[in-house]
C-alpha cells in the first residue's frame, strides 16, 4: 500500500512516499474500520523510526562511493550518534486519531476521501493511502 503525504497549498509532498503492507488479517480486497487502518500504518512508521534510530546509533565505515555520493550534498555523515527520542506508539496512535477526528488532516483512500473512524474502508496491496494536512487561515 503505498501512502503519501500532502499540505493544501504546497506543491511538494511533505515527505517522499512509502509503503506499508496491508494489514496481515484482511485480505486482498479486505474490509476495516479507518481508526484501524490508521493505527497500523502509525505503529508501522513507529516501529521503522526505532528501526533508525537503532541502525545511527553506531559509527560506521564509509566507502569510497559513499563518500563521494554525499559530496554534493555538501555533509559526509557516518551517523554513530546517541539519539534519545523515545515513541511510544500507543500514545502516537491516540494523536493520529485525535488529530483526524479534530480536523486537522483528511484522509483519501484510492482517491476517495474517508469522514469517518469507524467507516468500514477496503484496501488492497495496491491502493495508495493520502494523508492531507490542512492548513487553517488566520482569524478563521
């Protein structure tokens, strides 16, 4: 399932689209509630955050050809640094779906926007999940 992110009013994506696998219990074509097809691409990101966070904690030798591909972006980083950002996913899955039903971001499944946490929805493999943050005017 591939997920992209959008803000109205900006061109570029917020972050480059990813993937996630479709939940293991519904099938291809499977139904679920949108508050739990939210959640399992949050724990998801969570646990791929930590995942990173694990893998820069290290110092690690570079090749030649990675030192040479990161001299036009102007900084060599071996990583090897102490990150200390502690997730805890129960609580980022409660933002995510405090945030959705306060308005502040809308989600399109294939193209068709969901109102709803408890919507049951239909994914595939293929599908393409968009989270659209929107931006508030000011006196609004």
């Amino acid at each position: 399932m591939k997920i992209t992110t959008r803000a109205l009013g900006r061109r570029k994506p917020l972050m480059d689209d990813f993937g996630v696998p479709p939940p293991t219990d519904v099938g291809d074509g499977g139904e679920l509630r949108l508050r739990d097809l939210i959640e399992h691409v949050v724990r998801h990101e969570v646990q791929q955050f930590q995942e990173r966070q694990r893998a820069q904690r290290y110092d690690r030798v570079l090749t030649a050809a990675e030192i040479k591909s990161a001299i036009p972006r102007g900084k060599i980083d071996p990583a090897g640094k102490d990150f200390d950002q502690r997730v805890v996913a129960d609580e980022a899955v409660q933002n995510a779906l405090l945030a959705f039903s306060d308005g502040l971001y809308l989600v399109l499944i294939d193209d068709v926007e969901q109102r709803d946490l408890d919507t049951s929805v239909y994914i595939t493999p293929e599908s393409t999940l968009v989270f659209l943050r929107l931006v508030f005017l000011a006196g609004a």
